[in-house]
C-alpha cells in the first residue's frame, strides 16, 4: 500500500513528518486507540513491529518454556532392572542393576527401593555392561548369597569396583536409597541387597526413581525406568 504523511500539526503549526498507511490520518504516535495506531503502521513498521513483540514476549517466557521444549528432544537415558534370588540354605536377596545410556551425563540420579524385608546385608558397585534384548541394557556383576559367623545371611561377594560418583544407603524400614552425581555416558552400577527370613516380610515391594541432566543450558528432570522382573512375571 501507498504511504502518506501524518496529518497531525504540532503547537508550532508545523505538520508531524511521519509517514504513515495511506488508509490512516495519523501516524501510530498521534492516533487515537490501539486499532487506530495499528493501522497507521506502514508496511515495514508493522513488521518490526511484530518482531519487537515476538521478540520481547520469547525473551520473557523462554526461561519458562524452554525446559519444557528441552524435555521434548532426545536425551540421555536411565534404566533400573530388580530381580530377586535366592540360595538353596534359604538366603533371599535382590539385585538392582542400574545403567545409563550413551547419549549424555547425568547431572544427579535419585533411585528408592524399598524391599519386601529388613535389609541384613548390602554391596553396591560399578560393573561392566551388556545388552540383553529381554530387559535392555543391564550391568553385569557377579554377587554371591552366603552366611556369616553366626549363621545368618550375608552378600559375601562381589566382583564389582568402587563407584565413586554413587553411595547406596539404607535409610530405614527395608530401604536403599541410590544417589549419584555427575554420572557418565554409559556408566553402570549393581548391587544385591539380603533381606532378614521370609516371616517378617511385607508383602509390597516399591521402587521411585528420577534423574537429572542438561539440555541447551536447562535442567531436564524424568523418571528412571523401573523393572521388576519378579512383578512381570506375575503379570
């Protein structure tokens, strides 16, 4: 559309040199009311406009969506597998293989578990990694169900190394806790926790579990994926 100057005389007498749509009196400044001074804006005014306003309204609510859009793309992976064992002397113990993927570091992973019984014995560590199509990627370990001086059971070994950027804590009422901070692609760690004789167990078991990593500078937060293969089975 044709341009026109706006039409507006200043206190001097002197007539505002603005250009403004040729379809308006005047230009956005001297206009009356938000639909007035819209159509006052010509062409290019309009544009930069509207770019100045996407501009300020994504400057204001980026820190607000971005997480969310960063939740969105691919990220780094966490998966939990809990499988129960037990000995022929009648020792009972579970084993919780937890592994990362490959697609990044993990800031912090929090991982409960909170066990069918009183917790006696406990061994948790890094281990190697392996894929396994039944229940995905799993670190392997080697952990054995024992007994101690005084008879009762006991993990008397595991062929695993210290992991330093993990701690596994018992925190009560047949809990472990798992935390790591600053965990690397592909990073592995199992444990095996032996529970005290079968007649002082509840009958639920529960695991929670949420890890946290770094997406285009925003911190993305998701739930670890738990499986329990015992519960599968019952399925």
């Amino acid at each position: 559309m044709a341009e026109a100057t706006c039409k507006f005389k200043k206190s001097d007498g002197t007539r505002c040199k603005r250009s403004v749509d040729a379809s308006a009196q005047y230009c956005w400044q001297h206009a009356r009311g938000l639909g007035a001074r819209w159509r006052a804006l010509t062409k290019n005014q309009a544009v930069g406009f509207t770019l100045a306003v996407t501009s300020l309204v994504w400057t204001v609510a980026y820190p607000f969506i971005g997480p969310y859009l960063a939740s969105l793309l691919p990220g780094p992976q966490v998966l939990a597998v809990v499988s129960k064992t037990k000995a022929p002397d009648g020792c009972v113990g579970y084993m919780v293989n937890l592994s990362t993927s490959k697609d990044g570091p993990i800031d912090r992973l929090d991982l409960t578990v909170q066990f069918p019984g009183d917790i006696v014995s406990h061994m948790f560590g890094a281990t190697r990694v392996a894929q396994f199509p039944s229940v995905g990627k799993v670190g392997l370990s080697a952990f054995e169900l024992g007994k101690d001086a005084s008879g009762g059971c006991k993990v008397v070994q595991a062929a695993t190394s210290p992991s330093v950027n993990m701690t596994a804590t018992v925190i009560g009422n047949g809990t472990i806790q798992m935390i790591g901070a600053g965990l690397l692609p592909s990073t592995s760690v199992a444990g095996m926790v032996v529970l005290s004789p079968p007649s002082f167990h509840p009958a639920e078991m529960r695991e929670d579990g949420s890890y946290t990593y770094s997406k285009f500078g925003f911190s993305v937060t998701k739930g670890i994926e738990i499986r329990n293969i015992d519960a599968e089975k019952d399925q």
